[in-house]
C-alpha cells in the first residue's frame, strides 16, 4: 500500500484561489481574530504531519488485530492509545471548538480538511475525535453553562471522549419508538434506564472518561419523537472540584463484529439508573441532537471522501509499477517484457473517475463547509442563505460522498487486480471501511428522502431555488471564451436539475408517493450537478494560472474536462428514472416479490 500522502496544495488551491477563504474570514468578526492564511497553513501542515506519521501507520494493525472485549473492558488495537494522546497534546480535539472552553475556534473551512486527512490516514481512528467534536458542538450549543464548563473543557483537551447513544434494538431511524427511560430527581437530575446498540466509542481505554449523550423519554413524555429529551451521562460521575468519581451504572455489554472499521469500538450500551443531565429542553431532545447529527452526517460524507482518496493513491502508484499487456496503439516500453497498465482505457476510466470525483468532493465538501462557516458567523442575507445551503447540502453531502467514495474504494480495488482481493496490499480494508458509510448516521436511502421530501418538497422547492439562482449567477457572470467549455453543460445541468425538482413535485402533488420513488435518483443529479458548479470554478481559476508553468493547474483542466464528458453525463439515466414515476414501484404486490 502508498504510503498516505496529504493532498496539501490542493487543499491550498480551494481554500486560497478558489473560495477565498482568507478574505472570508477577515470579513467575519469573529473569525478574523481567530484565524489567517498563516495560521490556517500552519494547522493543516502539522495535522498532514500527524496524520501520515502517526495515524496512517497504524490503520493495517488496527484493521487485523482490532478492539478487544473482555469483561466489560474495551481494549483498542496496539498503538491507538499512544497515538491519541499525541493527537490530544497537539491540541487537535479543540480544534474548532468554543475559544469561551478552550477550543481554538476554527472555521469548519479548516476543519473540514483536518477530518479528511483523518479519514485518509485511518477510518477508525478518525471515528473516536470525530465523536467528542460533534458531541462537544451539541453540547456547546444546548447545554447549560454548568455542564458546558464541567465537561467541554476536558473534551476540548483530548482528556474526556464523547459517544451518540441514539439506536435501539428496535428503534433505528425511527427514533420516536425508543424505550429508554429517564425519571426526575429532586436535584434536578434524572435517572437514566435503557439499552442502546451500534454505539461508536461506547466504550474504549483512550480516555479517563466518556461522555455519553443519550436520548430518553420521561414517562409521562408525548408518544413519538415530540416526547425525546437529551442527556448527559457520563462514564463516571464528576466531583464538585472536577476530578472523578463514582462509575456511574454505565456498562458496555459486548462489541460488534464488523465487516470492516475494526478498530473502531462499536459497542452494546447499557445505562441501569445512571445519573444524567438534561441538554436542552425536556421533550426537545432530537432538535438538540441534530446539532450533532448534521455535524456527523457532513462528516460521514467526509470520510467516503478521505477512503477514495487514499484508495486513489494506491491505486496509481501500483498501476505506474505494474507491468502487463502492450498498448494497443504499440508498445510504449519496448525495452521492458511489457508496459505499465496505465497504458489501458479501462485503467485510466477508473483512476481518471476516482481523480475527478475525489478532486470535485473535497471541493463540494469545503463549498459546503463555507456554508457552515457563513451559518455560523455572519449575519442577515448572508447568514440566512448560508443557513439554506447548509439545510439543503448536508444529506447529499453523506449520501453523494459516501456513494462516490464506495465507487472508488471498489476501483482501487479493481485496479489491483487480484492483488487488490488479499489481504497483503490493504486495498480489500478500504472497500470494506467504506461500507459503513453509506449506513450509518441515517442510510443513504434516508439521507436521499430528507433531501426530497423534507427539503426540497418540505420548503416548496425553494431551499434548491437558492442553490439554482447561485448557479445561474455564476453562470451569467463568467463569459470568458475559454470558459464556455465548461460553463454550457452547467447551464444545460442545472436547468435540467430545476426542471426535474419541478416535474417531481408536481407529480407528488397528486401522489406522495413519486417522492420515494425518485429521491435516490434525485440526490445523484443534484451531486452530479453541484459537482459540476465545483468543477467549473476551479476550471476557471485553474485556466488563468495556466502559463504558469505548474503542472497542477493542467492536471486540474485536463481532470475538469472529462468530469464534463465522462461523468456529468451519467444524470441523464438518472434524470429518466426519476421521471419514470412511482407506478411500476408500487404495483407488484408484496407476496410478489
């Protein structure tokens, strides 16, 4: 396997030349005092550094001799703990969170790519961070400052880790049947009694203690999810002077055995009459959890993306090394038995796909954490725009990403040969980590009818209107004549995307059903095309610095032009299906399956 090399100058490339990052965040108050060009070049060069040596190394071990479980003790693969409590030393769990605790406050333009290079280097490992980041964002926002200060500040400093205790054994997506129980104190806590599964981080040795946020249900909670309450139950109980004390009833009843992020802890949970704290309002909880749940799914997505990456570097490095079959238009090494497989169409199909699509995420992904960071810290328009495309992009977001990143796990696989279905070169674990994604934090399937049905249909189409008429903008804008390459079957992309959000919701208008039916389809245009936006963007910038000299900017055009020819097509299929109704899904009877 390659060794894992962080793509540094192109995340440069987005976040300088294409989105502009450092007047962004100059023309944010608060952001401006927090970060520059200097400073965000400094963090993402340490963290490359920290994720190729002291992560990525471990992600084979990890892989094959995994977590542990023994008497309700989680032990993590060797290597893990020492390498997490170098992540903590560095600072890198407070990274974007709250200065006001101890977080360092950076833009998710930043920690977006932070979390890729994690994903890159080891999917499991990248989960245990991930986790306390996003639990410490639910908590920051929605808790009191009592717990915000007891427990943000020892997250923040990689001493404290943080799980999502949200499935039941028979409550996945539909979180309004779960059964976990919590009753009122006199001291204003509550007793917490419940079982929870597929628990990440439920349980491990890399941390003192975990933090664990859990839904429950008072008993006199309305039914459904209007009756879900937050809380906070810690592993162990927390003095008034901040140290440790008493194990709190939590307990870890087994550990999963999974087809792949073996080194991730995903654990049966139990809670028997633990001590918690309500975040939030009662019966509010699933508002205050989605804090955290978005933030996961954005990350969920990020992590199709650093797996394809890392597959895509395997993948090239081992084609330019294999030798097998002449060139069909000769031979190109005459003086080998054979030349290199980078000489075949199909080798080059499947290494150009994974080029254009890993190059066209990581720039959605950080157009969207521009969003996030607009959502967050700006004001009026800008706040309430950035604010949609937040609400409109997070499922595609996880379900395109993630799909994408499958796509090419498989590809890199492919390109290996057979090499690539043992063990020995490491390509199969990347297929295998990948899967999960497009699983958890709420199924692709999911993710497609959020975007269908609560947000595009939800807002009347107009959530996609916003996304449709910064396209167009753009578009009318950008008259240059070498740009029109590119810019034509935009416009001709995203009138075809505003066309099918108007056909489809006409025809749910008559049957709701035509909304499941077309919202896989939907999502994969929608990503199709957004991934278009991106392409032309960097296209633009990348045909300005064209004489420069680097080779980087050719690459970018030359990668630009096939994602128009060779993939931006594939939402024609797509277009049709969708179109296609809901009629030939619904008419075959169950017993005819």
């Amino acid at each position: 396997m390659a060794e894992y090399q962080v793509p540094l100058k192109d995340m440069s490339f987005l976040l300088y030349d294409v989105f502009k990052s450092d007047e962004l965040w100059q023309s944010l108050p608060k952001l401006a005092e927090r970060v520059d060009r200097d400073t965000a070049d400094a963090i993402l060069q340490e963290c490359a550094k920290i994720a190729e040596q002291e992560i990525a190394p471990l992600s084979r071990q990890g892989d094959e001799i995994g977590v542990s479980f023994k008497d309700g003790v989680v032990t993590t693969a060797p290597g893990y703990k020492n390498a997490f409590k170098t992540y903590a030393e560095g600072g890198w769990s407070a990274l974007g969170g709250e200065p006001e605790y101890g977080g360092m406050g950076m833009p998710k333009m930043i920690t977006a790519l932070h979390e890729e290079m994690l994903c890159s280097a080891d999917i499991s490992f990248s989960l245990y961070p991930g986790l306390t980041a996003g639990a410490g964002l639910s908590l920051a926002k929605h808790g009191s400052e009592a717990l915000k200060e007891k427990y943000l500040t020892r997250m923040y400093a990689g001493e404290w880790a943080a799980s999502m205790c949200l499935t039941e054994s028979h409550a996945g997506t539909d979180l309004g049947m779960i059964r976990t129980k919590a009753i009122p104190q006199d001291d204003g806590s509550y007793r917490i009694t419940g079982n929870k599964i597929f628990i990440t981080g439920g349980e491990h040795d890399l941390t003192e203690n975990i933090v664990h946020l859990v839904l429950a249900k008072l008993p006199d909670a309305p039914a459904g999810p209007r009756g879900i309450s937050l809380f906070l139950v810690p592993k162990y109980n927390v003095n008034d002077d901040e140290s440790l004390g008493e194990a709190n009833n939590v307990s870890c009843g087994s550990i999963e055995h999974k087809m792949g992020i073996h080194a991730s802890s995903t654990c049966v949970m139990n809670f028997d009459d633990s001590q918690g704290y309500l975040i939030g309002e009662l019966n509010k909880g699933l508002a205050c959890m989605f804090t955290m749940m978005n933030f996961e799914r954005i990350g969920v997505g990020i992590q199709g993306l650093g797996a394809a990456v890392r597959s895509y570097q395997n993948a090239l490095e081992y084609a330019k090394d294999r030798i097998q079959g002449r060139s069909l238009t000769g031979a190109k090494s005459p003086d080998k038995a054979a030349d290199s497989i980078m000489v075949h169409g199909d080798v080059r199909r499947m290494l150009l796909n994974m080029k254009a699509l890993n190059e066209g995420s990581r720039a959605l992904s950080t157009y969207i954490a521009m969003q996030l960071d607009l959502a967050t810290y700006a004001e009026g328009e800008q706040q309430q725009k950035g604010d949609a495309l937040v609400a409109l992009m997070t499922p595609v977001a996880k379900a395109f990403f993630t799909d994408m990143g499958f796509e090419s796990a498989v590809a890199g696989q492919q390109v290996f040969g057979g090499h690539g279905y043992i063990r020995e070169w490491g390509q199969e674990q990347l297929v295998r980590d990948t899967r999960i994604a497009q699983i958890y934090e709420g199924t692709n399937g999911v993710q497609a009818m959020d975007l269908m049905a609560r947000k595009v249909a939800g807002s009347k189409g107009a959530l996609m209107k916003v996304f449709v008429d910064e396209v167009k903008a753009y578009i009318s804008e950008t008259d240059a004549e070498n740009m029109q390459e590119f810019i034509q079957p935009l416009g001709v992309a995203i009138t075809d995307l505003e066309n099918l959000t108007t056909d489809v919701l006409s025809a749910a208008a008559n049957n709701t059903n035509e909304l499941g039916a077309a919202a896989n389809d939907y999502l994969h245009v929608f990503g199709y095309t957004a991934m278009a936006y991106m392409w032309a963007k960097m296209s633009e910038v990348a045909l300005a610095k064209q004489d420069s000299g680097d080779d980087f900017y050719l690459s970018k055009i030359k990668t630009s032009r096939y994602y128009f020819a060779k993939l931006l097509p594939r939402r024609h299929s797509l277009i049709a299906s969708a179109k296609s109704g809901c009629d030939t899904l619904f008419d075959i009877e169950d017993e005819l399956f």
